[in-house]
C-alpha cells in the first residue's frame, strides 16, 4: 500500500471516529437528567428540571410561582388568587380537591406531577393515570397521627422546600426560605412569655370556632413549637379545618392574654364577614384581655389556600410583632 492510500485512511478513519464521538455526545444531551428524593412515601427518581409539570399541593404553589417555574396543570379553584398562575390561560385547570378532572392531569403529558395536602388521598389514583410520569407526594401529616406536630411541620416544609430546590435547581433559593423560616421561629420564640396563655381561633360563615391546640388547622402546630400555654383545654378536639364548636362565652371565660385567628373565608371570598369584625361583635369577648389589649394576630388574608412555608414565616413574623407589644 502506498503512503498516500495510507494516509487518507487513516485520516478517514480518525474522522469517523471523532464523528461518532460527536453523535453520541449530542444523543447524550438528549437524555433526561434524574435526581433521586425522598418524599413521603419514600424514595423516588424525578426529572431533573422537569418541563411539563402538575402541582397539587397548596404549601408548594407560592413557592413554585416565586421561582418561575411554569405549570402545565393545576387546581385553580384553591389556589391564591395572588398567584400568576390563576391568571395564566396555558395552565389547565383541573378543578377543585372535591370533584376533580383528573383525566386533565393525563392530557397534559406530565413529567412530574407534585400532590400533596387535599389532593393526597388521590396519590395511587394518579400514579395509575400517567405511569410514564414521576408523582411526589409533599403531605405534610400534622393530624392526629402525629406524635410531635409541631416538628412534623417545620421539618416537613423544610424539607420539601429542599426537594423542590433540588428537582428545579433552585438549591440556593430553597436554602435561603429555610433559613429565613428557622430565623422567624427563633424570634418570635425568643420573645414569647411562657406565662401568657394563648388562644386559637378559626372564623368561617360569621361563627367563630376554637381551634385546637397541637393539631388544629394552622394553629395547632405552634402549641408546641413555642411551648404555648393554651388558655383552654377542649374535651375530643379535632384537626378539622372548621375548628371545633365551642360557646363564645366559653372562649371569653377563658380570658386569653393572646389571640391567633385564621379567617377562613377570606381566601375563597370577598363578600363573607372579616374576622375582625366578627370578633369586634362579639359582645361576649369585649371584656377579654386580648380583645381589650390589641393583642390579636390574624393569619394572612390567603392562609387558608396557600399554607406555604411563605405563609408561616409571615405568620411567624406577625407573632413576633404581637410577642413584642408593650
């Protein structure tokens, strides 16, 4: 063989080669990338930055819309009205947690999809429905079941900011929610006095109802994340997010140093009584000390859909606030 023949077959062959290197290269960028996580049910491989994605969780939307993180699908009755989302026409609407479209979810494609507080109970029913896609549940259980609901609930919006951190590559943006949230319970505990007696209330359709301590809605949780001293004690008290019927006047006799109220109505209506004035007309709560005082918080307008860990460090911060009242 001459050396010219040589040459140009080895310089065909170094070309093919470096072509292939080239094709295989590019067909690797192609590959999705995963991450592994471990949500509530256990470990779980999910998209790394995921392009078509369903969330159903209301602690996860505010925190999703701050990163910009687009939506394919969502329940827009229940979430805040605040949020781009609701007003973002691309984003389908599969309906409320009580009679959902969840064939909406499976026509979206989903390459994740995120459930968790009132849509949990259809964990299995969606992973049937798009089996092709990764479903997270971000529930975060501070019910009855609970052994220390207090701790269930930091560490469980703690820990799905950092999930939700690490599927987006927001890894910077989850810390610093974490941090700014550690930094508001630490102030706020700072400045309450354990001899002041506080109590928890939920108003909704102009009645005013207790919530209870340790697992009541919103509330019921920071009993034990402050070491509060409940003003009353509640025979079968329940987690339900209506609170538990108990007399105005037994409330008044309780004479609370501190109120904390959750307007629940607020979040799903402009038309429904505000739970200041609720509580202004109560004649039987005029003489309590909390009433007299000013020494009310109540909970941002939209807690109620949007228990988010924004939520809680803005509540933390109004605690602080109250706990530093002269």
């Amino acid at each position: 063989m001459n050396k010219t023949l040589m040459k140009t077959l080895i310089t065909f062959t170094v070309l093919s080669l470096l072509s292939g290197c080239a094709t295989a290269t590019k067909a690797d960028t192609n590959v999705q990338k995963t991450v592994e996580i471990t949500d509530a049910k256990g470990k779980v491989k999910v998209p790394f930055k995921p392009k078509r994605v369903v969330a159903l969780d209301n602690r996860t939307f505010e925190t999703l819309d701050e990163w910009k993180i687009e939506l394919a699908a969502a329940p827009k009755p229940i979430m805040p009205k605040s949020l781009s989302y609701t007003k973002n026409e691309k984003v389908i609407d599969i309906g409320n947690h009580r009679e959902p479209n969840l064939e909406a979810i499976a026509q979206v494609n989903p390459d994740l999809v995120i459930v968790g507080q009132r849509f949990a109970s259809y964990y299995d029913q969606i992973k049937k429905l798009v089996p092709q896609a990764a479903v997270i549940s971000l529930d975060v259980t501070v019910d009855e079941s609970a052994k220390e609901p207090g701790k269930a609930l930091v560490n469980g919006l703690k820990n799905n900011t950092t999930i939700l951190g690490t599927i987006f590559d927001k890894e910077k943006e989850a810390k610093k929610l974490n941090s700014q949230f550690d930094a508001a319970i630490k102030k706020a505990k700072s400045h309450y006095d354990p001899s002041k007696s506080v109590m928890s209330l939920t108003t909704t359709g102009g009645e005013i109802t207790y919530v209870a301590p340790h697992y009541g809605r919103v509330w019921g949780p920071l009993y034990d994340i402050f070491n509060w001293k409940s003003a009353l004690t509640v025979d079968q008290s329940t987690s339900t997010d209506k609170g538990d019927d108990v007399s105005v006047e037994a409330i008044a006799k309780s004479n609370p140093d501190y109120i904390v109220v959750l307007d629940r109505d607020a979040a799903i209506s402009t038309d429904s009584a505000q739970a200041s004035d609720i509580i202004a007309k109560a004649s039987a709560l005029q003489n309590v000390k909390a009433v007299k005082n000013n020494t009310i918080v109540y909970a941002p307008n939209d807690t109620y859909t949007n228990e988010s860990i924004q939520t809680y460090i803005k509540i933390m911060n109004k605690l602080d606030t109250l706990f530093t009242k002269k």
